[in-house]
C-alpha cells in the first residue's frame, strides 16, 4: 500500500474510511491530495477484500473546503484545461467503481469538495454540513463536473441557480433537492448509517450491484443506450454463479450466499 502524506486509507472489516487530511487547509484539494485520491482508488478496484468506501474530511470543520485557490490563481488556458480534465478523470473513476462509494460530509463542501461527494454515489450529511458551488466569486466556474452532476441530481433550475449565485444550502435543503440522501445529528450517527448501508449493499451479488452502477450512469451518457445497457446487464446477469445461487436460495427459503462469480 502507498503511504500517503494528505490522505487517511483504513480497511475496516471490508469498508474503507478514506479521509481528506488537510485540516489546516479545511482539507482543500490539491493536485497531490488528487493523486493521492486516484492512487487509492486504484487499490480499490483491485483489492477484492473491499466491498464499498466512505469518504469524509478530517476534523470537523470541513469535509473538504474547496480546490487549493493558490494552486488555481496560477493557471492559464492551456494548463487550465487540463487541470479540469485531470480532475474530471479522478471523479469519473471514483463515479465508476463498481464498490459503492459513500460521501460522508462533516461539515463544508464548497467548490471541489462539493464536486468530489457528488462523484460517489450517495452522499450522508452530518447536520452542520453545507453545500455550494461558488467558483463564480472567483471569476471561474466548477469544474470537476459541478455544472454536470449538481443538474443531474437537483434539476436544471436550482442547479442554475447555485451555480450562478455561488450560495450555500444546508444539509436539510440539500436533501430536500435530493442531493443528500440522510442528514444525521453527528459525525459518529453519520458512520454509523453509512456503515449500515453499505453492509446491507455487502449482502447483496456484487456483480449485479456492480452493473446497477453501470446501468444507472448510463442515463446521463448521450452515447449510450441505457435500456440497451440495461438489458445487456441483466442477460449477463443470468450467466453468473450469484444469479443460480440467488434464485435457488429463494426458492428454498434461505439466505443467499453470494460469492461474486
């Protein structure tokens, strides 16, 4: 395993905390914290032992406050472009894995941080938790995909409007536009429902949570068919060990023992 100087990497029982770990910095995302991030997802799709991922920030300010402004005052066009795409990539592969991924957000997501928990899959909101796009103050705009994902996920209007405002919503607003699935009270309440959920998702065929999550990106790709994509899944879905022992333990009454084969 990398040892890593800005982030935290703990394999619990299956389950990674992977931790932003910039306290000082209100763990705001630059290039290496990014590299840093892409390096363990690498480890992630590899490691068989994992079966789904919880990324928080450290401390309990922030679940990560931003892209480091210094590092973003010094682009250009040209670097500028590819410091978006670089950091479209990262997100992309953290929005692709087959694991479920987790965002626990304890505190400000801004910016980045914003960008990065709506790369996973479903977001969990500690109850000071808050959300924003506001790279308009900086004469920029998102772009590690916020203008892409926050429509996705909250609709043309009200995405519209954050990013053309810059404002902040809370933890409860946010889940009310269906940006967040659960608000909880605390960081310790919100591991513990992210844990929950991923254990249920654990009992489940990993293949076929694994092309869920194909079929459900799939909606948001111009160059795809999702219902082809769909169909596809579920007719290889039919070629796998988990699909025989998934039916045939229905049918006998019993507990599934799915392996992933």
């Amino acid at each position: 395993m990398t040892a890593y100087s800005n982030i935290l990497f703990e394999n619990k029982d299956g389950i990674v905390h992977l931790t932003i770990n910039r306290p000082d910095k209100l763990n705001a995302l630059n290039i290496k914290t990014l590299e840093e991030i892409k390096d363990a997802f690498e480890n992630i799709y590899d490691d068989s032992s994992i079966q789904g991922v919880i990324i928080t920030g450290a401390g309990e300010k922030a679940f990560v406050a931003g892209a480091d402004i210094s590092e973003i005052a010094e682009l250009s066009e040209v670097n500028a472009r590819k410091f978006s795409e670089n950091g479209q990539e990262i997100f992309a592969a953290i929005e692709n894995c087959h694991k479920p991924v987790i965002a626990l957000v304890n505190g400000f997501a801004l910016g980045g941080g914003c960008e990065l928990s709506m790369a996973c899959h479903m977001r969990v909101a500690t109850a000071n938790a808050r959300f924003g796009q506001p790279e308009v103050n900086l004469g920029i705009i998102p772009g590690y995909g916020g203008t892409q994902r926050l429509t996705q996920l909250i609709g043309k209007a009200k995405s519209l409007e954050l990013n053309m405002t810059g404002d902040m919503i809370s933890a409860e607003e946010a889940k009310t536009l269906g940006l967040v699935n659960h608000v909880e009270v605390d960081g310790e309440s919100a591991i513990a429902k992210c844990e929950e959920i991923l254990k249920k998702i654990a009992s489940k065929a990993p293949l076929a949570i694994g092309l869920v999550i194909d079929c459900v990106n799939a909606v948001y790709n111009e160059q795809e068919n999702g219902y082809q994509t769909e169909a596809n899944s579920f007719a290889a879905c039919t070629k796998t060990a988990d699909f025989k022992e998934g039916t045939q333990a229905f049918l006998e009454k019993r507990k599934a023992n799915f392996k992933g084969e």
